[in-house]
C-alpha cells in the first residue's frame, strides 16, 4: 500500500509543479489583492479534485478513454468557458486597480477554480491512468480511499501555498504597479488554455472521421 502511495503522489506532485491555468488563476487573485477570493478559488479547485479522483476510482477515467466523444464535449464546454473568463480579465486590465475593483467575491471565485477543474477531462484521464497503474486491480477500499484523500491534501497544499505567498504585500505592491501587463498576460495566458482545449477536441473529432 506505502508503495502505491509514493508512486501516486510523486506523479501527482509532478504534474501540480507545472504551471498552469489554476496557477494564472490564483496569481491573478491573490496578487491583485483578493486573498479571500484566492482561497476560494482553492477551495473550488481542490473540490473539483476530489470529485476527478473520486470519479477516478469508480471509473469513470476509463468512461472518457471508451466514449472519447464525451470528453471532447467536456474539453469544448471548458475551452469556451475559459475563453470567456479570458475576454472578461483583458476588459478588467484595461483601467487602474482600485480597491473596490480587486474585490472579488468569494463565490464567483469558488465557481472559477470549480468549473475548471470540473471542465478538464484531463484531470479525469490522470487520476484514472495513475491509480489504474499504481493501485491493484481491485483495490480495498481503505486503499482507494487513501488515495484519493492523498491527491486532495496534495491539492491543498500546493494551490494554498501559491494563493498565501503570492498574496503577500510585496507581491501584491509589484502587482500594482504592472496591473495592465499582468492582468491582460494572465488574459492571453487563460485565452491560450481555452484554445489548447477548443483545438485539441476539434482535432480529437476529426481523427475519429472516417
């Protein structure tokens, strides 16, 4: 059981460590001054987490590899919505930050980290080739249970740690000061997220083509 665990977490960790939209997500909130609203974007990130990694272990990993035409709608669905959050941070970059112009609600921020996770069926794909490869075929439940409570803590500890230090004043101070570069580069970077997700389920389509 150790073994598999390891081998879970060194995976899960190499994937958590490479930048990506959840990291734009939480830089742009914690730096801009929304410290509440980075962690409840966390929180919504981690919940999506755990609902992938549970999904995972009863299957559903392998439900997107059988079906690929229902990940693609996933993939599609996640890509406009990240499109969409693209175009509203470039028209945000476009004025000054003002201290009510950083308040963003804890809510709205909850619903970015949750629909994005939500909307990878990636995230899908890899709990559901890791645990198929690290966990036995039909593993106890205390195991299976562990590791999904191991990925989540995981979760929890890198996104909260970015959410605290890139909310730190000195941050948020530099942040200010180059609050219309950063803010439409978090713009691009988000849009460049959606589009990867958009292309990549249009080309997953038509390769399926006869």
């Amino acid at each position: 059981m150790t073994a598999a665990l390891v081998t879970i977490a060194v995976l899960h960790w190499a994937v958590l460590l490479v930048p990506g939209f959840n990291f734009v997500l939480i830089g742009q909130l914690a730096a801009g001054g929304a410290r509440r609203a980075a962690l409840a974007a966390v929180v919504g990130m981690t919940t999506g987490t755990l609902m992938w990694a549970l999904l995972a272990v009863a299957g559903v990993g392998a439900v997107f590899s059988t079906h690929p035409v229902l990940r693609q709608v996933a993939q599609v669905v996640g890509g406009i919505y990240l499109l969409v959050l693209a175009r509203n941070l470039w028209r945000s970059g476009g004025s000054a930050p003002s201290v009510p112009d950083r308040v963003v609600s804890a809510l709205s921020a909850f619903r970015a980290g949750f629909f994005t996770s939500v909307l990878n069926p990636k995230i899908a794909l890899f709990y559901g080739s890791v645990f198929a490869t690290a966990l036995p075929a039909d593993p106890p439940a205390r195991m299976a249970a562990a590791a999904v409570a191991l990925v989540y803590l995981n979760s929890w500890v890198w996104h909260g740690a970015l959410a605290l230090v890139l909310s730190l004043p000195g941050v948020q101070n530099a942040y200010s000061a180059r609050h219309r570069a950063l803010t439409r580069g978090s713009a691009v970077l988000v849009g460049a997220f959606g589009l990867r997700w958009l292309v990549t389920a249009l080309l997953d389509g038509g390769a399926r083509l006869p």
